[in-house]
C-alpha cells in the first residue's frame, strides 16, 4: 500500500504494450486502487481521473468519469448545462454520454485517435470491512470501518456483480466495481456513505 501514484501500462497510439500490463492495473482495480490515464493528442495533452474503476476477468479493467462537465462543446461555447459520463478501458474505445436537462442524453461514443496511453494506480486503500450479499461478515469488522469514519478517512466501497443490479440480473460476466464515497454516516450499527453518480452499465 502507497499513496504514490505508478505507471503500471503504457500503450502507443496503435494500442501496443510499451511497458507494463493490463494485468497489473486489473490487479490494481481488483484492490480497489485509484486509477487515471494520461492521454496525448496533436493539440492537447490530458489527465482523467476516475471516479468510479472496473476489473472484469483477466486483464479486463476500465475507468468510469462521473463528474465532467463543460460550458465547452466541440471547441464552442455552449448555453446548456450538462454531464458527460465516460468509460475508458485498454481497447481505445470510449462510451460516451451527454446527460442534459430534461432527462435527455446523447452517446457520443467512438474511438480516441490518442498518441500515447499511460495508465496510473494509486494503490493506497486497506481492506477495513467486507461482507457478502446476506450481511455476513467476510474480512475486517463493521467496527474498524466505523473507526476510519470517526477518523475522518475517505471510504471506498467495492461492489461485486454491480452491473446488473439494477435488473436484480447478477448473471453477467464476474466483475467488481469500486465507487469513492462521501458523508459516511454511522447509524443504527451501520455504516452508510452517500456517491454521487453510480454508473451501472457501460
């Protein structure tokens, strides 16, 4: 555990491997590290950083941006709020949505023309708590978790089979997706902690 951020894969703009693996950053996922991806463009270098993270089988993984959002459109000023909710993973495909007032939403989805991908961990969370879909206790205690809340520490909550949840259909691929919390709240022997945006399906 560190709270240093690594470069755990490179990829060149034909998606090769140039150092690292996809494994070693699903690994990363899978405990539940912190995840961004440096990308390069012809005008533009950039940084995301995911909100929310996703390791599948193998070395399937993918980074989940909940919280962007632009008055710049294209290049353009553009008079309406909204929020685009991203996915990006190692196959140089994005999903894109553009979620605007009104309950509409476009998809903007395709594939990056990007130069370089270096995707990043932060592998700096502890395991304080885990149980399993009936409540019963797996590893760590409820009572240490309500200890890193007295303590004033973020919360990381791992979901597995979240993917499907809302269809109460768990049947899908195994996966386990991470969402960062806010505002845990000790109540009733419980903890709760509120998220904002929780991406389901991509």
């Amino acid at each position: 555990m560190t709270s240093e951020w690594r470069l755990a894969f490179e990829q060149d703009g034909g998606l090769s491997p140039v150092s690292g693996s996809a494994a070693a950053v699903a690994d990363a996922v899978r405990r539940g590290a912190d995840l961004r991806l440096y990308m390069t463009t012809p005008t533009y270098e950039e940084t995301l950083y995911f909100q929310q993270t996703y390791a599948g089988e193998g070395e399937a993984f993918a980074g989940l941006m909940s919280h962007h959002h632009s008055y710049v459109w294209n290049g353009q000023p553009f008079d309406e709020p909204y929020v685009s909710l991203f996915k990006y993973d190692a196959s140089g495909r994005y999903s894109m949505v553009k979620w605007l007032l009104g309950d509409r939403a476009q998809d903007h989805s395709g594939v990056g023309g990007y130069g370089v991908y270096r995707w990043f961990v932060c592998d700096r969370w502890r395991l304080a708590y885990e149980h399993d879909e009936q409540g019963n206790t797996v590893d760590g205690s409820l009572s240490d978790l309500m200890e890193a809340a007295r303590a004033g520490l973020s919360i990381r909550v791992g979901v597995r089979q979240l993917f499907g949840l809302n269809q109460d259909d768990v049947s899908g691929p195994e996966h386990l997706s991470f969402l960062t919390t806010m505002q845990p709240i000790i109540q009733d022997g419980h903890v709760l902690s509120n998220c904002d945006f929780t991406l389901i399906g991509a």
